[in-house]
C-alpha cells in the first residue's frame, strides 16, 4: 500500500462543474495535509493547508479531512479551463516530518 | 503566500562542470529547506533536507559529494550540482517550510548538462 494514494485520472469536467479530487493516506499520525497544484513545466503551488478535521473553504476550494478514515479531498467550485492540471496531495511524515507525496491528479477542465 | 525564490531560472552548462542553484525564502525564514528533482512527467523526488546551521541530510541513493549543499542562513540554501553530466539534466525544485509545517515551493530551476 503506498503512503499517500490518489486517483491519476485524468479527470474531466465541463467548465463550471464541480472537481472532486481524494486523497487516502496510510500514517495515522499525520497532522498535516496540503493541496499542490502543479502546471505542466512548473513547480508545485499551494492551494491548501488544512490541519484539523472538517472542512475549510478558500474562494473556490474547500478541502475536507476525516482523520479516522485517513482521507482528505478537494474540491473546485465553478472550475475553469485555468484550473486544468495536476493537483498533488501531500501529508506530513508524523516520523520525519518530510512531505510524502501523492502521485497526483490530472484536472482536464472543457471549455 | 509565502514567497520562495530560485536562481538561476534555466542554467545550460558544459559536461564535467559545477553549476550552483540558490533559493531563497523572502518574506519568512526558514530553518529547513528541501531540494527536489523531478524529471518530465515523473513525480517530485526528494533529494535532501537542509537544515539551517548544520549538514544537510540526504535521501537514499543521491550522492552528496556530487549535490552538495550548504544552508548558511534562515533564507538561504545552496545547492552544487559538481562535474555535471548529461544524467544531471533535470529540473530541480527547492522549497521552504514554515512553522506551521508547510512548505513552499520555488519556482524551480532547469539545467541542462551538453
């Protein structure tokens, strides 16, 4: 089982729809979990931090985390063609406190 | 957000020469830098961990007589790429955390080794 898994995809939604992008992970101990968005040839972006269970809401995003089913998910309201790309789960070692990284998300938004 | 600088942006160098990338934390410091690799349409592989005053740590399998790297402030952390190779041609990604935990990514540095 690997330590932070998501789906590849891609993932496609029409323009203005709902993305719903999940994220499982294995370290119970984790106390924190990041949203990266990444563009094709570029670095990884922050789009979200979220540290306690629930949901928490920036603009177009909200993220939600349940601890006890070890799962944290995204979602992109009114998505946009801009918003096409990969978006890379991450959760905190709670050993090392390194960033493990899930393979990422392809988000194909269709005009 | 946090704002972490990289330079050079894009470095194209002769085999069997050294090539130094910096990154910077401008507006936060940042006693643990990190240094990724990531080669095209692969995921982000962590190289090191730098670590502000003392020897950077490194993941296993990356040499570190070959990337060496030196943190000699709060905002800055180097990295050396020594007597690059074609094999070296990547693109390498630095980040800084902050004391929440999180890290900020530069904006990445490509180099190319002829």
């Amino acid at each position: 089982q690997k330590e932070v898994e998501q789906n590849s995809g891609p993932l496609s939604v029409p323009e203005g729809a709902i993305a719903s992008l999940n994220c499982t992970y294995s370290d119970r101990g984790s106390q924190s979990f990041f949203w990266y968005r990444q563009y094709s040839g570029k670095s990884p972006e922050l789009i979200m931090s979220i540290y306690s269970n629930g949901d928490k809401e920036d603009g177009r995003f909200t993220a939600q985390l349940n601890k006890a089913s070890q799962y944290v998910s995204l979602l992109i309201r009114d998505s946009q063609p801009s918003d096409s790309a990969t978006y890379l789960c991450a959760v905190s070692s709670s050993n090392t406190g390194k960033l493990i990284f899930g393979q990422g998300t392809t988000l194909q938004v269709k005009p | 957000g946090a704002v972490v600088s990289q330079h050079p942006s894009r470095v194209i160098c002769k085999s069997g020469t050294s090539v130094k990338i910096e990154c910077r934390s401008l507006d936060f410091q940042a006693t643990t830098m990190f240094w990724y690799r990531q080669f095209p349409k692969q995921s982000l592989m962590l190289m090191a961990t730098s670590n502000e005053g003392s020897k950077a740590t490194y993941e296993q399998g990356v040499e570190k007589d070959k990337f060496l790297i030196n943190h000699a402030s709060l905002t800055l952390s180097t990295l050396t790429v020594t007597s690059a190779h074609p094999e070296d041609s990547s693109f390498y990604i630095c980040s800084a955390r902050d004391d929440r935990d999180t890290q900020y990514f530069g904006p990445g540095t490509r180099l190319t080794v002829l």
